[in-house]
C-alpha cells in the first residue's frame, strides 16, 4: 500500500509525499532538479520489502510545483529535507540518491552532518570542478551520435505514431534520454518524466561558486558512503574516484556495464549493493 499526502512547508510550498513499504526509514531523493520521483518509484520500490521508503516531488518540480521557480536556490532544497526531517520526527537520516539526487544528499549532509546516518549515492550528480561541463558535452555527442540518429528516423519512419500514438511519444521519450545508456541500442523500460526547466536552471546555477565549500565540508563528514558510479555514465568516472577521495567513510563500486541508469542497466547488481549497505548501516 502506498500513502500519499501533500506536506506544507510555509505559505508558498507544498511537496507532494508518497510512503511505501516497512521497516528502517529510507528517503529516495530523485533527480533533476525540476523532475519528479514517479520514475524512480517503479524499480525502486522492490526496497520497500525491508525498508520503509519516502518519496517526494521536491519543490518546483511534479506535484510540488510553485510560483516562482526561477527563484530556487540549492538551499531551499536543503532547507525542504530538514524540514520534512523534523515533520517525520526521524532523528538521522538515510539518503538515498539518485543523480542531481545524490548531490542535493551530499549538500544536505555538508550542512546537517550529525542528522545524517547514511549516504547510498547512486550516480551522484557532479558538484564541483569541471565534470559538469564534461558531462554535459559527453552527453550531448552520445545524443547526436549516428546510432541514435538513425533509431529516431526509423522511429518516424515506422508509422508508429498513427498506429499508436502513446507507444511513439514513449519511444521518443526513451530516445532523448538515449545518451544515459551504455548502448543507446539497449535504451528501454524508462518512465517518461517531465523536467520543470526554470526550476532546474536556477537550482544548477545556485551552485556556482559554491564547489570548494562543499568539497572542504565532505572532506570531514564521518557518515558511511556508498558510491555506485556506471563505468560508461557520461558522468566522468573521474568525479566518483574523486568524490570518493574526499569522503573519509565512502566505498565506490563500479558497475561495469551500466551508464547513469543503473537501475535499468544493471539493476540485480545495484539493488543487492544497496541492500547490502543498508542492511549493515540501517540493520534492516
């Protein structure tokens, strides 16, 4: 069973909560920013037969939309965890996060580090250097390559959309985001989402500046890390070897056949090191 509720914070937010499962509390932080979690909660919701999971739609993003998404910050993000933190009267927390995901956890924890128990990143996000930038022009040859070029002409080609318009508009959707995958070949079984533009634009460049503070501050976060980074993510490997560097407590695990959609790619590896983790630091 699955609870769902809208939780305010303030006059002018509301995120949009869902729960699952039962056992030790887990908050699963979706991408983005601007995204939803609805994408996520279909694979990841196999955890909820050990563990008790929290969804949200963080602000500006799914149901959790606002008036003025131009004017998030990175904080406000920070500032919305801890207050659900206190609303769901959790001492510490378990952050499991997935892309932007896993760095808004890894702010969060710069700021909170003694409200946090555990830090299972999946394909975190990058936070500081140039792997942003490098990341962003990998994945946008991958996008443009002529493998996936072709599969959207044959796609357009295949009358597919008159024979089946929500079919095609599915296709087209995994196509665009084809660029995560190891193989684009192997593109498949992604829930389409919907990215709030404005919302993600101001949150990214919130961050700017910022990268060395938050590097300093993890330098000295004592909480048990566990790093899954795809050995053909368009994220730069490098920035996982790093950000496992600077964590004094982080274990990186590379998953050799995957991209940045572990959970599609290589989904039996990555649940059972999360299981593993969790169940060791959560003692589920």
């Amino acid at each position: 069973m699955v609870a769902r509720t809208y939780i305010a914070l303030g006059a002018d937010v509301q995120l949009y909560v869902s729960e699952l499962g039962d056992g030790p509390p887990v908050i699963v932080l979706h991408g983005g920013p601007g995204a939803s979690h609805d994408y996520l909660r279909p694979t990841f919701s196999q955890l909820a037969d050990e563990f008790h999971l929290y969804f949200y739609d963080q602000r500006g993003g799914g149901r959790s939309s606002v008036e003025r998404p131009r004017e998030i910050r990175w904080r406000d993000h920070v500032a919305d965890l801890e207050s659900l933190r206190r609303e769901w009267g959790f001492e510490r927390l378990a952050l499991l996060g997935y892309s932007w995901g896993g760095l808004l956890a890894l702010l969060y924890a710069s700021q909170y580090p003694d409200r946090v128990r555990a830090l299972p990143l999946v394909a975190p996000a990058t936070g500081w250097g140039d792997h942003h930038r490098r990341f962003q022009e990998e994945f946008q040859r991958r996008s443009c390559s002529a493998e996936v070029k072709r599969m959207r002409a044959e796609l357009d080609a295949s009358g597919l959309e008159e024979r089946d318009s929500a079919a095609y508009w599915q296709r087209r959707f995994i196509l665009s985001v084809a660029g995560y995958f190891r193989d684009p070949r192997e593109a498949r079984d992604v829930t389409p989402f919907v990215v709030q533009e404005q919302a993600r634009q101001a949150t990214w460049a919130s961050l700017r500046g910022d990268g060395p503070e938050l590097r300093r501050r993890l330098a000295t976060l004592q909480v048990p890390t566990l790093i899954l980074h795809g050995r053909y993510d368009p994220i730069p490997m490098e920035w996982a070897e790093e950000l496992a560097e600077v964590l004094p407590k982080a274990r990186l695990v590379v998953l050799e056949e995957s991209g940045h959609l572990p959970y599609v790619e290589q989904p039996e590896r990555m649940f059972a090191e999360l299981r593993e983790f969790l169940r060791e630091e959560l003692g589920g």
